[in-house]
C-alpha cells in the first residue's frame, strides 16, 4: 500500500496526527496473526525496563527495528497523548493490517488492540 493512503487511514483513526513520517513509498500490510507469531518469536517485550534508559521509547524503537529488519509491513512507531482512554504520554508501536485496521501494540507486553477513535490520540507515528 502507498504511504499516501496509509497516511488517510491514520489520520481516520487519529484526528490530531501531527506527525506522519514515511521513510518508504510503498508498505506490505501483515495479518495480524503474522505479527502476533512475529511477536511470539521476538524477545524485545523480555528486556528489563529501566526507568529513563531503557523505557517506552526505547522498548517501541527496537520492536520497530526488529521487523524492518525481516519485513517491509507498515508498521512503526508512535507517540501519543491519550492510550485507550487513559491521558498519558506514551510510545508504543502501531501497524496497519491487511484488512486495513490500525492495531496498536505495546512493546513491553506484546498486547495488541485495535485502535480506537478517540480512545487512543497518537500525535508521531514513523514508519
């Protein structure tokens, strides 16, 4: 799928997306049962959480470049100010299935959800 279409269907989901930030034109799009078993596999939500060293940030930033190391899905990160209805400043990772759905993945846990308009307001993704 073209980062431009991407884009709209973020947008959809996050009203007050500020920050869309493609490095690629084009992007696969995963079944979610492709990341979850990608997830399985992967050991990032197993690194300890150290308070200002290794934290939110960090957890999203590796889980991102642990699958562009092997894929080239849309799937990156995110910033946002609002995550499922709690007002908190978070990072986590999100990625847009082959049904199109935006899903939302917390890192340190592997939990995936679907996003939800106004429930979750991610304001940064790259991708």
């Amino acid at each position: 799928m073209k980062s431009k279409e991407i884009k709209q269907i973020l947008k959809d989901i996050f009203p007050h997306l500020e920050v869309p930030w493609f490095r690629d034109e084009e992007y696969d799009l995963p079944s979610r049962i492709d990341v979850v078993f990608f997830l399985r596999t992967d050991p990032i939500n197993e690194m300890k959480f150290l308070e200002r060293d290794f934290d939110c940030d960090d957890f999203a930033l590796q889980l991102h470049a642990a699958v562009k190391r092997e894929h080239h899905w849309a799937f990156g990160e995110a910033f946002g100010d609002r995550i499922k209805g709690k007002n908190i400043l978070h990072n986590l990772n999100v990625f847009i299935g082959d049904d199109e759905t935006v899903c939302l993945v917390e890192p340190q846990t592997d939990e995936i959800w679907e996003a939800v308009k106004g429930d979750d307001n991610i304001r940064i993704v790259g991708m």
